[in-house]
C-alpha cells in the first residue's frame, strides 16, 4: 500500500514507523479476521494507519482480497521485524507486571479469531491458506507465552503469600523460644521456693525444739528461783557488814548463779538459734522472689512481643493477600481465554470425521485452573502460641498466701516484709511489617537504679544490669582533671559523693541484704562500652592485713565491694593477693587475680589499675592531674577504661 501525500507537500512518501510488538501482533490478528469473515471467495478492504489509502489489486475479489493481506503482511512483518529485538524484553516485563494491557487484547482477540476459523474448518471442510497458518502459529505462540505469564506470577502471588504467612509463623516460633527461657526461670524459682521452704521448715523444726527445751526446763526443773533469794539476796543482806550475813548472801549468790546460768543458756540457745536460722532464711526469701520475678518478667515480656508481632504480621498478610487477589483475578481469566483458544487448535490437526466433535468438545468445555491456584492462609494452621500471665506477683496478697501465710511453718517461722517486683518499663521489640525475625529474646526491662543526688551519671546503668532488684552502690566515673576520688581509707570507709564519684559507705553497704555483686568496668570515651562479671563471697581469699580494712563489713561479698571501692588504701599489704579467684572479661589475658597495691589496687599482669592517692611517679598525659582509674605505663590495648560502678542484689 501507499501512503496519501497531502496536497501542497512534495517529497518522497514516509516509510510506515515501526509499530509496537503488541500492536504489530494484533494487526496480524485483524488482518487475519478481515480475510475470514469475508469467506474464500469474498472482497476485503481494509484500513492500516490513520490516513492510508489502499490500493486492492485488480482482477478476481479473491485475488483483491489476497493482494491486501500479502501486503499488509509485508508492512507488519517489516514493522515487527523493527519493533520485536528493543520491545520483545519491554513486552515480557509489562506481561509479567500487568497482564491486562496486553493479555486481555490477546487472549480475547485470539479466541474470536480462532474459534471463527475453525468454526469455518470443521463446519465447511475449509483448508487454511498460508497466510491463515501463519496466523494461527502467530496466536498459538503468543497464547504460549500468556500460559508462561500466568505461571510466573502465580509463582510470584505464591511467594509473597507464603514469605507473609511466614512472617507470621515466625512470630509463633520465636515466641516458642522465648517461652523457653521463661520456663528455665521458673524452674529456677521453684528451686528457691523449695530452698526456702526448707529453710523456714528448719526454722521452726530447730528452734522449736530448743525452744521447746527452754520451755520445758524453765516450767520444771529450774522453775523454782533458790529459795534463799527471798531471804539473803535482799538490800539488807547485800549491804551488810555482819561477816555472818554476808557469808550467807554470798552462799546463795552461788547458788543462784548456777539456777540463773542454766535457765539462762537455755533461753539464749533459743534466742539465738531463731535468729540465725532467721537470718539465713530472709535471704533465701528475698532469692525467691527476685527468681520469681525474673520469670514473670520474662513470661510478661514474651507474651506482649508475641502479641505485637502478630498484630504487624496479620495485617501484613492481609495486604499481600489482597494485592494477589485483585492482580490474579485478571490473568486467571486470560489464561482461560488461552486454554478456550488452545483447544480449537485441535480441530486444525484433527481429520475430517473428527473436526465437528473436536468443535463441540471445545465448545462445551469447561477447563481447570487447578495448576493455577495459590495456596492462601489458613489462620487456624497459625495460631498463637499460648502465652498466659501469671495472675499474682510477688507480694500481691493472694501470692503472699500461696507462697506464705498458707504454708504450716509460717506461724512459728514467719518471713520478713515481702519486696515486691521492681517497676517494669519493657522494650517490646517492633514486629515485621515486611520482613521476618530471626530470633526474639525477652524485651529487656529498664528498672529504677538512681545515683545520690549531687552525682552526675556519665554511664547509664541499664544496660549493665536486668533481672532481679539490682542496685548501685558504687560508681567512680574518674574526672582526669581532678582528684575526685578520697585519699583516705578512713574517708572511703564513711561513704561519700561528689559530682563524679561516689560510694555509700561500709554502714549503708551493711545494711543491704545481698548475695550477690557485680563490677562493671567502662570507657567513657568509648561510648561507654563496658566488661562486666559478677562476683559471690567465695570469690574473696583472706589474707594478712586486708582483713582489718574491711572488716567492719558483714559478709565476704560486701569486703570484694570495700576493697574494690578503696577501703584498703594504706592497710593492706603491697600486692596481697585478695581477690584470687575473680576474673574480668576484658582485652586481657594471663594471670587473672587482683592484688591490692599502696595507692589502690591492680588486676595483675594487666596494668589495670584504681589509684586513690596522688602518686608522682604515676606518668602524666598532656597536663592532665594523674589518673585514679586506667591503664598504666601507656598499656591501654585500644581501650581506656575511667569508670568503674558496682551493683548488688
């Protein structure tokens, strides 16, 4: 064909533009649908392009009819020969991205065609020209590639759905792991609730019967004062000084001494006995709860993560789901479309006493979509892990008397005042919106550790510390410019605070009732990153002269902390070994115990050292005043610990 010049323009006729892949395929399909429907031996016209004329070859319509589509097929072979190599990869990703635009012309332009012409076939014994097998093989690859289409975004749908219904699983798993560790605290608190229950059953079994020798003793055989008291122990017998009288006050002095000793020492064993076993057991109480605690912070923190990383991920889930939903609705029905067209291909292939049957099967025929469906949530395959709160804490009045004031020992071994969980303020962590979790640990809890006031806390203390009801006691955060730190073991001993350091002092450490210590050790200049370890009485070694400087403290644990805050300035011994056990986790290694030195003390072999006295020979950096805490001799191992805090539960 030729195109029409305009008048009052000369030149040589534009060649035809590439056309589109899609739009050069659907052409095709036109053209082909032009020449059907006029029948073997009918005159087609047709137009290609907005203002094109054309010219219809002459002689027999069926020639005419040839000539147009021998030469609209040349212009839309040329116009795909140019189009198919740069818009081929275009096609696919628009296909594979939206198969409306192009599937839905495809799919529903291919059956009309093709059913029209095997209609045509199998009703009128008609044989396709070449241009009419060319067609049908154009259409047949193009339905090919539909079917390829589908099934890559059915791939595509399955994997979001599943990647989403996974993030929602994970949430069960993780929880699973989490209730894990939540159920070890609790076997950990129903060994110290044994521990204590035992404790207090002793309590009352030991004093009891001491008690109750006491008792017997005092309403029997020395329940009777000597009878001489009444008569020789009065003012006028003790104040004589008749030698006769006096003989005999003193006579029944003796034997009141002896009845008073005896009924004494019975009354003291009880005494004594009970508050001994009393205080072994108060202590085994307050490890109850705070093992208990622990695991109710756990439990709770479990529980709360789990609800909100469900909450994310079914929302998530739906969103997916709805997404492929609304985008498979419109493919599946293309690829419908392309079975309905695939099928009347057999009437093509099939011999002529087969045609007419072939037809009304694919006319009838009603074809699965099975090999296409996605497999969607089945919410009652994800559930939520169980996770059920505890209904009471500690020291709640119905705990206190499951846990207590139930228990038969209570009356005759009563506990001390309950201490209840400290106030939580649990981190849950986000759920994934649109990604998975790997693994989820209890929400760490951030609970009340507050420094005297006038102190400035340069590193903060939560992150040190969690689980149970820790405190501080402790922190030196060593201010270079400045001697912040007491030079005395005496003013160490008393406690004090300053804007950068502060102890509470041997008093107030004696006061708490604690098992338990941990040192923590920090770089300021570091971000604060710090190496911790806890430390327990049997970490303490009794040694010549440190014992005096912190013996005023009550248990091996409480002298690690004196000795630590300083207390042994100037009384222990140089480099006694007092700490022979403990070890710090730090970028050190060798010998690995802490020797008190003149000045403080050392870790050994490691030039980690707390200097409380000025000492000269200490190398100065710059002009700074000499350091309390660090490394000496320059052995900082690209770290430079200046804090040091200490607490206790």
């Amino acid at each position: 064909h030729h195109h029409h010049q305009p008048q009052g323009q000369t030149g040589k006729a534009t060649p035809p533009r590439p056309l589109p892949l899609a739009m050069a395929a659907g052409v095709r399909l036109l053209l082909t649908l032009a020449a059907l429907t006029q029948g073997p031996h009918g005159a087609a016209e047709a137009a290609v392009g907005g203002g094109a004329q054309v010219a219809c070859a002459e002689g027999h319509p069926a020639g005419r009819s040839s000539a147009l589509l021998q030469q609209s097929q040349l212009t839309v072979e040329h116009s795909i020969s140019l189009a198919e190599k740069d818009e081929e990869e275009a096609l696919s990703r628009k296909v594979a991205g939206n198969a409306g635009a192009v599937a839905d012309f495809t799919a529903n332009q291919a059956e009309a065609v093709v059913v029209a012409l095997a209609e045509k076939v199998a009703t009128h014994n008609y044989t396709m020209t070449p241009l009419e097998e060319q067609a049908m093989k154009t259409i047949k690859d193009m339905i090919g590639k539909l079917f390829k289409s589908a099934e890559q975004q059915r791939d595509a749908g399955q994997f979001q759905v599943d990647e989403a219904k996974d993030i929602l699983r994970n949430c069960s798993v993780t929880a699973n792991a989490s209730l894990a560790r939540a159920a070890a605290y609790k076997r950990m608190a129903r060994e110290h609730r044994k521990r204590h229950s035992e404790c207090r059953t002793a309590e009352w079994n030991h004093t009891r019967e001491l008690c109750a020798k006491y008792d017997i003793m005092r309403k029997t055989d020395l329940k009777t004062p000597p009878s001489c008291m009444s008569e020789h122990l009065t003012e006028r017998f003790i104040s004589t000084d008749d030698p006769v009288m006096k003989a005999k006050m003193e006579q029944c002095l003796e034997e009141t001494n002896v009845w008073f000793q005896a009924l004494y020492g019975h009354y003291a064993a009880c005494k004594d006995e009970r508050s001994n076993t009393t205080s072994e057991c108060d202590a085994e109480q307050g490890v109850f709860e705070q093992s208990y605690c622990s695991y109710t912070d756990a439990l709770s923190s479990t529980c709360a993560a789990q609800d909100t990383c469900r909450f994310n991920a079914l929302e998530h889930l739906e969103r997916t789901e709805s997404k492929v939903k609304a985008a498979q609705a419109s493919w599946m029905a293309d690829y419908m479309s392309g079975k309905h067209v695939m099928c009347y291909f057999g009437v093509f292939t099939a011999n002529a006493t087969e045609k007419t049957s072939i037809l009304k099967d694919c006319q009838d025929a009603n074809h699965s979509l099975e090999d296409l469906k996605i497999r969607y949530s089945d919410l009652a395959n994800l559930s939520a892990v169980p996770c059920t709160l505890e209904a009471h804490q500690p020291c709640d009045t119905a705990w206190e008397a499951a846990e207590y004031t139930s228990q038969p020992w209570y009356e005759h071994a009563p506990t001390a005042e309950c201490r209840a969980c400290p106030e939580l303020a649990p981190a849950i962590p986000e759920a994934p919106g649109g990604g998975s979790t790997a693994s989820l640990t209890p929400a760490p809890t951030t609970r009340k550790l507050s420094a005297p006031e006038g102190f400035h806390v340069r590193c903060a203390y939560a992150d040190s510390v969690s689980g149970g009801h820790w405190q501080v006691v402790l922190d030196y955060s060593d201010d270079r410019s400045t001697d912040d730190i007491p030079n005395s073991a005496q003013a160490i001993q008393a406690g004090f605070t300053n804007s950068s350091a502060f102890y509470i002092g041997e008093a107030a450490l004696n006061e708490l009732n604690f098992t338990e210590a941990r040192v923590c050790i920090k770089s300021s200049a570091h971000s604060c990153q710090e190496h911790c370890t806890n430390f327990h009485g049997e970490h303490y070694e009794d040694c010549e002269g440190c014992p005096g400087a912190v013996g005023g403290l009550g248990s091996k644990v409480k002298k690690i902390v004196g000795l630590f805050a300083g207390q042994c300035i100037g009384l222990c011994p140089h480099w006694s070994d007092y700490l022979q056990k403990q070890r710090f986790d730090m970028h050190w290694s060798g010998r690995t115990f802490i020797s008190s030195t003149r000045d403080g003390w050392a870790v050994s072999g490691h030039r980690f050292r707390a200097r409380f006295r000025p000492d000269p020979a200490w190398k100065k950096r710059s002009n700074a005043y000499e350091y309390e805490l660090g490394h000496s001799d320059g052995a900082s191992h690209g770290w430079d610990p200046d804090t040091i805090q200490i607490f206790v539960k």
